[in-house]
C-alpha cells in the first residue's frame, strides 16, 4: 500500500524557491540599471513580480502542511522545481525581448540551470551585461543545485529533517548520496562553502590574468558549474594562454567529487585519492596524450597541442563546454575521443554531468565478476570499490540507470532525426545536452548553436537536458501515472 502526495509540504517548499529566485535575479537587474539597460531592467522587474506573488499565494495556501516527506515527494519536488525555475527564470529574456521567442528563451534558461551550456544565440556579444550574468549565474546555481543552496541556508527542516535526505538525494549527481556530517544541513552548508571558495579562487586568478571582472565573474560562474555559456562569440578561443590554462586547471578541479576537498580539510589524506578520482585522472591523462600525438602537426609547438588538447579535454570530460579553438576541424580520432568523454563525464558528487566515472567503475567491476562467476561457478567472487563491497542496491540503481540512459538517448535520437540534419549532428546533439555538456559537433560544433533544430525538437533537447542534470528519475517520475494516483 502506497502513501498519498504531500503537496502542502511540496508546495511549501517551491514556494520558498520561487522566492529564492526572486532573490537571485537582485544582481542581475542591478546591472541592468547602472548601464541604463530599461527594457532588461523591466524585464527582471516584472519577473520579480511574478515569483514573488506566486511564492506568496502558495506559502498562503500551503501554510498548514503536515510532516511526511519521503523518496516520491523528494523526486516530484525536484523535478517541478527545476522546470518552474527554468520557465520562470527565462521571462526576463522574452519581457526585454533579447530572446523573443519562449521556446528559445526556456531552451536557454535550461541550459544554464542544468550547467549544459547548449545555447540559441548566434551573437552572444549583443546580449545586454544583466542577461549576460543572468545566464552565467545560472549555471552557478545549478552546479551544486538549487535545493542543495535550500538546505544549507533556508530554516526548512525543523520537526521534519527526515525529508532533506530525500531532496539532497533527488538533485545530487551520482550513483549515493553520503553525509559528509551526521546533519544533512551541516553537509550542505559545508558543499556550498568548498564551492564559494573555489569560485572566488577563480576569479582572483582569472583577474591576475587581466581578465576584466565582469568576464571573470561569468567564466568562473560557468567553470565553478560546469557550465559552459561564454561572454564571448568565440567563447576562450580570444583570451590569452594563461587565461586558458587556469580554466584548464578549475575545470579539472570542478569536476572531482567534493568530499575529496572535505576530506583534505579534516586531513583524512588516506582516503582521499579514491578510486574514482585516480580513474578520472587517468583518463584525463590518456585523453590528453592520444590527443596532442593526434593534433601536434596542426600547431606550432608541443606546448600549444598540449596546451589545447587539456583545454578541450578538460571541458568535455567536466561537461564544462567551453572551446579555445575549433576542435571540429580537429582529425577524426581527437573528435572521437572528445565523443567518447561526452559520455564518461565527470566525478559523482562534483558539478560536472555524463554517466559519471564511478558508474563506469561499477559497471567495470560488476562485468569482471560476473565473467568469473561464469569461469568458477563455485568461486565467490565480490565485486569491491575503495576495498568496500559493492552492495547489491548500488549495482542494481546503477543498472537501471544505464537501461534508462540508452532508452532516453536512442529516443531523443530518433525523434530530433525528424528535423533532418546529419547523423554526426543528431548524435553528439543528444550526447551534448543528455550528459550536459554543450557544444557537439558538425551543426552543433563549438561554433555553431542550437537555434536551428525545430521547437518539437528543442523539447526533446530540454527534457533530455533536465533528466541529465537529475540523475533522470526525477524527471521521468513526472510521467508516471502511479507518481499522481492517490491510494
């Protein structure tokens, strides 16, 4: 016997968002109105308006909400949520009319919540400065998730703790969701605290570099998130090698697993080269040496391959998306390997998107025993992580995570195929916005964008975008009939 929704609890909870991102376009219409930008500023005015009466009228109608929240409502409430702060949060683009159209507008603003990157604009440049940051703050939020921001700063828990788990679980990327401290609240504060302090490092470098602050600001906002949208046409291609290099290096730190970074804090040193942060690394490693080999003869010096092979490596394996060149007319070998750390993707429990390194390590171990089972029949042979045994729950959320992976991205495949562009276009299309990455190749290559494919597909691109950014069963919860059914 199932329980019934909680949506007073849930209601309650978006209501609280919706104020928050009320909160979060203030430095956005600020700059709007220093460089005397009226129709933006309007913009985000009049969105203000609407999240604020919308958060007050729920706050009103949900204001006797009983406890009980569990796993259902944490999935529910997570999904909504993000597809409310995306609609919402993409009006300022349509009220000023820098993005008329609301598709665009909604594909653009999920993009930058979900840190994917994948953007309509053929010129970024013509942008006002307020929507510019509007859009890479976004992608700050979404990095570490907007809920996760809930719990660490808002007084929601109360008599209710039991329901943070589920929310922390329901938006956190990969396979579990740990507490770094017995207090799930601690745990996010103490996430949010390591992810200002590698922003802020960002940012000081990049300024050191002569970069002008406000850029600063965004590329640390879409390299802290993964995220990837640039406030240049030609987004790092311009900017100078130390500039590239330091974006090199934050991308590759955004994407390991944040308890790495607490446990170096508590100097818990032993533990903090995982399994999963040597394999990332390795991988970063091997990527970086094929590639350079591959592309030496297009460049003048070792430093310069090497220099744009970790650049481009960086960004695609972190999901970041940023180019410093056109690797489309990289040769065929070095767009392969870029493809293929599309889907690898970064650490769990980082900013970054993909399948996640420790999903392919347990899928890695659980094959290995399972080829020594059929060898030994009689041998017990357990499948272990970091010396832990990998308990059966763990490989079967995996499993199923990946079954509904290839469903959703064959899917998605087929049915954007309709638009009619290449088959290279339509497969790193999906494989670009389903692992949150950004650019693809051909007609979505770092220089082009995604204005050109079709509203109906669009859609598909924006669910496929949420579903990546939430570890996909929140999303397809929504579409459940059982989610709805009362029992």
């Amino acid at each position: 016997r199932g329980t019934n929704m909680n949506y007073k609890m849930m209601g309650r909870l978006i209501a609280l968002i919706l104020a928050m991102e009320a909160v979060f376009m203030l430095p956005a219409l600020l700059i709007c109105l220093y460089d005397g930008r009226l129709p933006s500023a309007y913009g985000f005015l009049y969105t203000i308006g609407i999240l604020l009466v919308a958060a007050g009228a729920l706050a009103l109608l949900c204001r006797r909400a009983k406890a009980g929240f569990y796993a259902k409502e944490g999935m529910v409430c997570v999904g909504v949520s993000w597809i409310l702060l995306s609609l919402l949060g993409c009006l300022p683009f349509c009220f000023s009319h820098q993005i008329p159209s609301l598709i665009d507008a909604f594909f653009e603003m999920v993009s930058g919540f979900t840190t994917t990157g994948a953007s309509i604009l053929k010129n970024v440049e013509a942008m006002d400065r307020g929507m510019l940051f509007w859009r890479s703050f976004s992608h700050w939020l979404g990095g570490m998730g907007v809920l996760v921001f809930l719990l660490a700063v808002a007084p929601v828990s109360g008599k209710n703790e039991g329901f943070t788990m589920h929310l922390l679980r329901a938006e956190s990327p990969g396979p579990s969701v740990g507490k770094l401290v017995p207090k799930m609240r601690k745990t996010a504060a103490i996430l949010y605290i390591l992810y200002v302090g590698l922003t802020i490092a960002d940012i000081i470098f990049l300024v050191l570099g002569k970069m002008d602050v406000f850029e600063a600001v965004c590329n640390a906002f879409g390299t802290a998130g993964t995220g990837g949208f640039g406030v240049r046409n030609d987004s790092f291609a311009s900017y100078s090698p130390y500039l590239q290099n330091v974006t090199t290096i934050f991308m590759f730190l955004f994407g390991v697993n944040f308890n790495a970074y607490f446990l170096l804090l508590m100097r818990k040193f032993g533990r903090v080269i995982s399994e999963e942060v040597r394999g990332y690394f390795l991988v970063i490693l091997a990527a970086v040496g094929i590639i350079t080999v591959n592309i030496y003869s297009l460049y003048n010096s070792v430093g310069e391959a090497v220099r744009q092979a970790a650049f481009q490596v960086g960004s695609i394996i972190t999901t970041t998306g940023f180019s410093s060149c056109d690797f489309d007319l990289w040769p065929t070998l070095s767009k392969e390997v870029l493809v293929v750390l599309m889907f690898i993707g970064a650490c769990a429990g980082s900013t970054g998107g993909g399948i996640k390194v420790s999903r392919l390590l347990i899928l890695g171990k659980t094959l290995g025993k399972e080829l020594k089972q059929a060898l030994h029949p009689q041998v017990v042979a357990p499948a272990r992580m970091d010396g832990k045994l990998l308990n059966h729950e763990t490989i079967r959320t995996t499993n199923v995570y990946m079954a509904a992976y290839f469903f959703i991205f064959v899917a998605s495949f087929l049915l954007i195929s309709l638009d009619g562009f290449d088959m290279v276009t339509n497969f790193t299309a999906i494989a670009a916005t389903l692992n949150n990455i950004g650019p693809g190749l051909a007609q979505v290559g770092p220089m082009m964008n995604f204005g050109s494919f079709t509203n109906p597909a669009k859609l598909v691109m924006i669910f496929d975008m949420l579903a990546g950014r939430l570890e996909i069963f929140p999303m397809l919860v929504l579409f459940l009939p059982d989610t709805w059914r009362k029992f």
